[in-house]
C-alpha cells in the first residue's frame, strides 16, 4: 500500500466517523425553567462523556433539539456483548431514559452507564445520589475522549507521515511544506530537551519517545480548547496523564543503571545511618515522580477549563447579560493564557521526562 | 466550619504559597537575564520549569478542594 492510499483511507475513516453527524434528536423530556446550576454545567464539560455534543437549540423549551454526533457504546454484560449508539439516550444523563438491549435495562447517570437489576424499570438513588438497584458492567464505550484520542492519531500520522515522505524524496534535505512547520519543533526538543537533559551520547534512544508524547500532549491540549468539540477534555482526563506518566516510569525504571539504584538503595557520599534513613525517601521518591507528572498535567488543563466555564457561568448566575461586559474580556485573557499553557505543559511534561530517563542514565563522577 | 470550607481554605493558602514561589522565580530570573542578556533563552526556560514546579503544587490545592467538595 502506497503512503497515498494509506492517507486517503485515514480520511475516509474519518470522514465517516463524522458523517454521523447532523443526528437531530428532538427531546420530548419536560424540562421546566430549572434553576442554572454551574457546578453542573462545568462538571459536565470536564468530565468525559457517551457522544460528542455539539449545540443545543432552544434549551428548555416545547421543541428543544439537540445536535451531536453518537459513538458506539460497548459493554461486556453477564448475557456476553451489548452495543447500541449512545444516541439512543437521547442526550440524557439524569437516569430517566432507559435503553432495553440484549436482555438488560441501562441507563446514563452522570454519564456512567448503569445496568439495572432483573425486574426493576425505574432507577432509585440512596442519599448521596448514588443508585442503589443498579450496577456498573465492564464499559469499553469509544466514549469522546476516546474519539478526539484517534482524531489526533490520524492529525498526527497525516502531518508526520507527510513531513517524512518529503525526506525521503528530497535530495538535500531542504524542509518543504509541512516539514518546514515540524522540522524547527523536532529540532527544538532535540537541542532544548534531549540534549541537554539526558546528555550528547545517550539522547538518540530516547527521542522518539520524548517527540511523541510531546507533540501527543501538545495536540490533544490544543484540541481540548476547540468549542466545537465540545472541549473534549482528554488531557484533563486523569486516567490519560496516568498512561503516559506510567510510561514514563516503565521507561526511567527499565534504563536505570547501576549508578541509579545505588543512589536510591546505598546514597554514597553519606554516613550510614543517613544512607538508611534516605533509602525509603527515595524509594517513595521513585513512585512520587511520576505520580506528580500525572497530577500536573490533568490539575492544569482541567483547571484552565474550569476557569473559563466558571467566567461564563457568571452571565447566568447573575441573570443579566451586562455581565458579559466583564467575562468575555477575562475569559479572553484566559483563553489567551491557556493557549501558552497548552505548548508549556507538553514541553513540561516532555522536559521533566527527559530528566528522569537522565538521572536514570548518568554515570558516576568521581 | 464544613470539610468544603476547610478544603477551600487550604486551597487558597496553597495559591498564596505558589505566588509568593513564582514571584521570587520571576524576580530572580529577571536580574538574571538584566545582568546576563546573552543568557536570556536558558534562564527563560529554567524559570519556566522551576514556575511548573511550584504552579503544580497551587493546583494540588485545587485538586483536593475539588475531590472534598
């Protein structure tokens, strides 16, 4: 298969994971003027969800209708795989609609699939708003965060594939196209973070890796802060920053020398009594490395979110439109910030790595 | 006072920490960079890092405050 086939059936693919769009549901739930609840709302936004949401038109009202596109919920349930679109929640995610397949009763509460015991139609919540005659089946849903992950995949591989393509092809090696875009920001985390962070020898194994995940980050940041996507918060989704952060770990564990261990067992250069007292410190230390990369991550981005939705939040909570005036500007600001964020925490992240897999890999200096 | 309080309290104590971290971060870089012009990009990028370092620990804070609401 030639690279043009390949790319013209990664935007087939595309296309039509898209082409589901347009799904115009009509809710006939009747939703009076509930009161504005902002912590809702945010909540709502950050954390991930069945179905990417795009607009809804004429929100509390007779005809209120919703676009979206649905993606396929899986679940592995005791009567074996159950799939249906998550369109046939119709955008609910209070528990009230109640989608029969393969022998069970599911339903969407707060945006976690619940099956409902044998016999019961109605799902019953305990005190805390927890349902009490339901239970989680394995979900393995290809929820929005996961759809904007492959959307980046395939942006990813489309722009790299191309820069690639054009050295292969060029004779001296003159960046043309796309490849004038990369080329500076390839070269960037070679110099500014392999380099000098793992050191002139040893940096080559690790840059594929450190150009990955840096420009993985970087896009997914950058994807979260698009509108219309609904700010599909991937990289504000703890359970990502934790893939890669674990990675990293596997990574700095796997490349550790004998001169790193020694210093996390046997701290040479101290008394004995204060080589065991350190070895428990670093041993944890070991483990609060990437633990601490993880939390950065998610705690930035998901904080950058919730700033800029808590700013709009203000128009409805204070129920006058004069509000405007003061959080669009902010949000703005906000907005303009997050866009540096999104480059600084991937560079952040990838320089931080590096520096691991360095003192993983330094040699002792006498 | 409730847990929420509580949490958010810690939240804002752990916010005046970070700023007083990253105000001597960004004071510091900047004599650096006023003394030594040449070196302006690698102390950029150091202060840069170090401000991650102590921005992270302000948003621990928040965490916490968010997972004890």
């Amino acid at each position: 298969m030639t690279l043009n086939t390949f790319k013209s059936v990664l935007f087939s693919a595309l296309f039509l994971a898209i082409s589901f769009a347009g799904y115009a549901t009509e809710d006939s739930d009747n939703k009076d003027d509930k009161e504005f609840d902002a912590n809702e709302m945010i909540m709502h936004h950050v954390k991930d969800a069945y179905g990417m949401h795009i607009i809804t038109f004429n929100e509390g009202k007779e005809d209120e209708h919703h676009i979206s596109i649905p993606l396929p919920v899986i679940l592995w349930t005791e009567n074996g795989l159950t799939t249906f679109m998550s369109s046939e929640f119709h955008h609910d995610y209070s528990g009230q609609v109640v989608v029969e397949k393969n022998g069970g009763r599911f339903v969407n509460v707060h945006e976690k699939i619940y099956q409902l015991n044998d016999g019961e139609s109605v799902v019953s919540y305990d005190a805390e708003h927890h349902p009490v005659n339901a239970k989680m089946p394995l979900d393995f849903s290809i929820t929005r965060n996961v759809f904007m992950m492959w959307v980046s995949f395939t942006i990813l591989l489309l722009i790299f594939l191309t820069a690639a393509r054009h050295y292969k092809k060029s004779e001296n090696n003159i960046p043309k196209g796309i490849a004038s875009f990369v080329e500076p920001l390839v070269v960037f985390v070679r110099d500014e973070i392999g380099k000098p962070m793992i050191g002139e020898h040893k940096y080559k194994k690790y840059m594929p890796y450190l150009l990955t995940v840096f420009f993985f980050i970087w896009i997914n940041n950058i994807f979260g802060l698009i509108p219309f996507f609904n700010g599909a918060n991937l990289s504000g989704n703890i359970a990502f920053t934790l893939t890669l952060a674990f990675v990293t770990f596997i990574i700095t564990t796997f490349s550790g020398n004998k001169n790193y261990w020694k210093h996390i067992f046997w701290m040479p250069g101290v008394p004995v009594p204060m080589k065991i007292f350190l070895m428990p410190i670093e041993i944890i230390g070991m483990f609060t490395k990437p633990i601490s990369l993880m939390i950065r991550l998610f705690a930035n981005i998901t904080a950058g979110h919730i700033i800029i939705l808590a700013l709009y939040s203000l128009i409805f909570i204070f129920k006058t439109e004069f509000m405007g005036f003061v959080s669009v500007p902010f949000a703005l600001f906000i907005g303009i910030i997050e866009i540096i964020v999104t480059a600084i925490q991937a560079y952040i992240f990838t320089v931080l790595s590096a520096l691991y897999f360095g003192m993983a890999t330094e040699e002792a200096h006498h | 006072m409730t847990i929420t309080g509580i949490a958010a309290l810690g939240a804002g104590l752990a916010a005046i920490g970070a700023g007083i971290g990253i105000g001597k971060i960004g004071g510091s870089a900047m004599e650096a960079m006023a003394r030594q012009p040449e070196m302006h990009g690698k102390i950029q990028s150091s202060a840069l890092i170090l401000a991650a370092f102590v921005e992270a620990v302000a948003l621990f804070g928040v965490v916490a405050a968010i997972i004890l609401k």
